[in-house]
C-alpha cells in the first residue's frame, strides 16, 4: 500500500477536502496505489488486483482497519496498458516474457514502451469494451470492500494515458487522431466508474499535466480534459506528469508539479491535488493555503516516515491526537 494525505489550508487536521457534497473531511486518506483492474493490466506479476469478488473480500479487512483507526480508505485503480508485463523494480523492472511469469500487454496501438519491451497488441473495439467493464466491476468491488474514495490512474504512461497521448496513440479511427477522439475511451471509462460508484462518495482521476515531450500530451490538453471530467461528475484531478516515454527529460524539483493543479483548478473550476517532491510540512500548508491546490498528495515520504502527519502537525502548531501505545513519546 502506498499512503497519500492531504491538508486542507487550515492548521486543524490532515484530510481530503473541498469536494462539494461528496467531501470526506476530519481524516487522513489512506489509498492502495495502481490497484490492477485485470489481470493483464499489472505492471507485475505480483501487483495487487480488485478484479474479483475474492480480492475484494481481503480488501475489506484492510480498509475496516483503515476505518477503525478513525481515516477513510481509497482504491486507486488501473491498467498498466504497454507498460504492463515486467519485473519487480527491486528486481531490475526489465520486461518479462510468457516463459518468464509474463503475459502479452495491449495498448491503443502496438508501439513499445522502449527498447526490449514487448509490442502490444493493438486494442479492437471489444477490448474496449472489456478494459471499461473491468473499471466498472473494480469500482464495484472497491465499494464492497468499502472503500469511501475512488481514484482511476490515467497518468504515467499507463493505459488510458496511451489514449490521451498522440505520442502513443496513433489509431486513425474515432479512439485516435483529434483530440475530441484520444479523450473518447478515457473519458468512457470515467463515466462507467462515477455511475458505478456512490453518488454520495468522491471520484478522483490521476493525470499526467505532461508528457514533457514536444508534440505530446502537454497541459492545455489537461485542461480540455478536466473541463469534460467536470461534465460527468469527477470530483478532482491529481495533477501528475510524464511517464509517457523513458527519455523525456523532466525538470523535477521540490513542489515542481504543483502549478499544473494551480492551473487546471484556476481554468476549469474543479478541485484538484498537488502531488510530487512534497516533503516538508510548510510547503504542504503553502500549497494548499495559496490556493495552488485543494489537496496535497503524499507518497514516498510516507514510506520514509510513516509519522510524517504527526510531525507536520506538531511543526505548523496543532494538536493532533497520538495512537494510545505511543502517547509517552509524544512531545510536550
């Protein structure tokens, strides 16, 4: 599991906000990370999946346990698309074959991740058909593992990020070429998960702002694409970049992301979450509280410091509550 938090501007909890009336506010947001909506769509062989009845099942164990310790659980799910089919990173992340535990990946059109990948198989209209199916099942079995917050991954070079992107979609039918056509299947799926998922409940999706690439998915696309999610009811856009091609050269630097949010959240009026090199409390809180960003989407320094929300509220000022077990180590 890979844990994001938000913090809502005001120096009182760390939480998901501004999502109109479907807001899950006073708690943290725990969320699983690239949940795999079938099987050929993780990235690896040992990928989490919520493609069944029986996943869903364990999930429900470890989303009560989120509940229980008074935070709200969320799903990302996703579909690796080209980029599907490889090893462990710990273990290189090189391509894996069907003699090696791999399988064969699909994508809008057969063009490889990069060299020594496999070349997918272009996707037919029931492919489609099949892959939104599958998003909409997951969200079913990510309600009934109650879970409270949907996330669907179209970012990073993943399946419906290779519509989006003229980079990596190069079909001549309605699913390619025009913008209007690369949105068509991502924005199908979006659909198929908000009627699926409770109206009550938010649905987010995770986007690339850009490819970093000349020619590629760049932020004006984003912005024409935020305002159609806006239309179907999506309740915020995670504003992440790249991972559309292995040489794009990518200016990364501390908060270097948080201006697409600013300006997808200022163009289209949707809220939207800041995520990438966040590490530090105060840049946090100056997302959020400038009005960059409705949510601040944390990751790795999660895994580096699992306490990061009870250090950041005790470095801006506030009295958080500590787990009973370690209150005699918490500072005075």
């Amino acid at each position: 599991m890979c844990q994001y938090s938000a913090v809502d501007g005001t120096p009182t909890d760390w939480h998901l906000v501004h999502l109109g009336s479907r807001a899950i506010g006073g708690a943290a947001l725990v969320m699983t990370e690239a949940t795999a909506v079938s099987p050929e769509g993780r990235i690896t062989p040992f990928d989490t999946g919520i493609w069944s009845q029986e996943q869903a099942t364990v999930f429900r164990k470890i989303a009560g346990f989120i509940r229980q310790h008074r935070a709200v659980a969320g799903i990302q799910i996703a579909h690796a698309g080209r980029k599907a089919s490889t090893e462990v990173p710990w273990r290189g992340g090189k391509p894996l074959d069907s003699g090696n535990g791999g399988w064969q990946p699909v994508a809008p059109s057969p063009v490889p991740f990069a060299e020594g990948y496999i070349v997918p198989r272009e996707m037919t209209e029931a492919d489609m058909e099949r892959i939104r199916e599958a998003f909409a099942a997951a969200a079913r079995h990510g309600q009934e593992a109650g879970f409270e917050v949907i996330e669907v991954h179209m970012a990073h070079g993943y399946l419906l990020h290779e519509y989006l992107s003229p980079l990596t979609n190069r079909r001549t039918d309605v699913w390619g070429g025009s913008l209007e056509n690369r949105l068509r299947f991502p924005l199908s799926v979006a659909r198929a998960v908000r009627e699926e998922w409770p109206e009550s409940l938010p649905v987010l999706v995770r986007v690339s702002a850009t490819d970093w690439v000349e020619g590629g998915w760049d932020l004006q696309q984003t912005i024409a694409f935020a305002r159609e999610l806006k239309k179907i009811g999506i309740d915020m856009v995670d504003c992440s970049s790249g991972g559309t091609v292995p040489d794009a050269k990518v200016p990364a630097g501390p908060g270097f992301q948080a201006h697409f949010a600013a300006a997808v959240r200022r163009e289209v009026g949707i809220a939207t979450g800041a995520v990438g090199l966040i590490t530090e409390p105060a840049q946090a809180e100056q997302i959020v509280s400038t009005g960059m960003a409705d949510a601040v989407m944390i990751g790795r320094e999660f895994l580096r410091d699992p306490y990061w929300p009870l250090h950041a509220a005790r470095s801006l000022g506030v009295d958080m509550p500590w787990p009973p077990q370690y209150e005699r180590a918490k500072p005075l």
